[in-house]
C-alpha cells in the first residue's frame, strides 16, 4: 500500500498543469544532479549511478517531449539535452564530477527560465478567469 507521501506525489503529478509538469521534471533534475555531485564528491558511487541514472531519464522525457515541428528552437534544445545526456553517462563510467557541475551550470538556467514562463502563463489564465467572472456577474 502506497504512503500518504506517495499518495500526495500520484495526486500532484496527476493534477499538474503541463506546464507544472514540465517545471517538476526539471526540479527534479536539478535535485538529482545536486545529489549526483555530492555522491561523487563523498565516493558513494553508487548513489551518484542512481541519480545520474535517473537524471538521463528526465532528460529522455524532457527530449521526448520536445516539438521540433512547431518550435524553431526545440532543435538547439534537443541539441543541449544530447549532449547533457552524454555527458552524464561519461560521469557513471569515469567519475568526473566537472562534468556534472557543468550540467547543473546548463540546466539551471533553463529551470528557471521555464519557472517563469509557467508563473506567467498561471497569471494570465488566473487573469482570464477573473475577466469571465466579471463578465458573467454583470450579465
């Protein structure tokens, strides 16, 4: 039987906007990368092959994801999540933590990025909806 905590993950993830969807995928990543770093640094290489493990993951889903017949930059995209993928499955095999502080470097800024995007597109719907009740409270 499930936790209550695995419960309210299920619950949030089931009725997440996808673009809550998408912002989740990447605070995870960052989460893993983070640990990953760490892991390496304290030699517990197996917790760091999990986490990169999972990292590559997310980033396949995030790939997947990826429009490139209606999005002029989802090529350059899909060209970074590459070569980060890449990247961290040279850090299972040689161990080099550079590679997976220069991920974080790359994919935060693009966490961030989609945060705000999220936040914005949360307030104009937020915005729509107010303007409709109005609307509807003066007919």
């Amino acid at each position: 039987m499930p936790s209550a905590a695995q419960m309210y993950r299920d619950n949030a993830i089931l009725s997440a906007s996808p673009s809550r969807l998408l912002t989740m995928l990447y605070d995870r990543l960052i989460v893993d990368l983070t640990c990953a770093k760490d892991a390496l640094d304290g030699e517990q290489f197996d917790v760091a092959d999990y986490r990169l493990s999972h990292a590559v993951e997310i980033i396949s889903t995030l790939a997947g994801s990826l429009r490139l017949d209606i999005w002029d930059g989802a090529e350059g995209l899909l060209g970074l999540y590459i070569y980060v993928s890449n990247a961290l499955i040279h850090v299972r095999v040689n161990r080099d933590v550079q590679l997976v502080i220069e991920a974080i470097a790359l994919m935060e800024p693009l966490r961030e990025a989609w945060h705000q995007a999220a936040d914005s597109l949360a307030a104009a719907a937020a915005d729509e909806r107010a303007a409709d009740a109005e609307v509807v409270a003066v007919v």
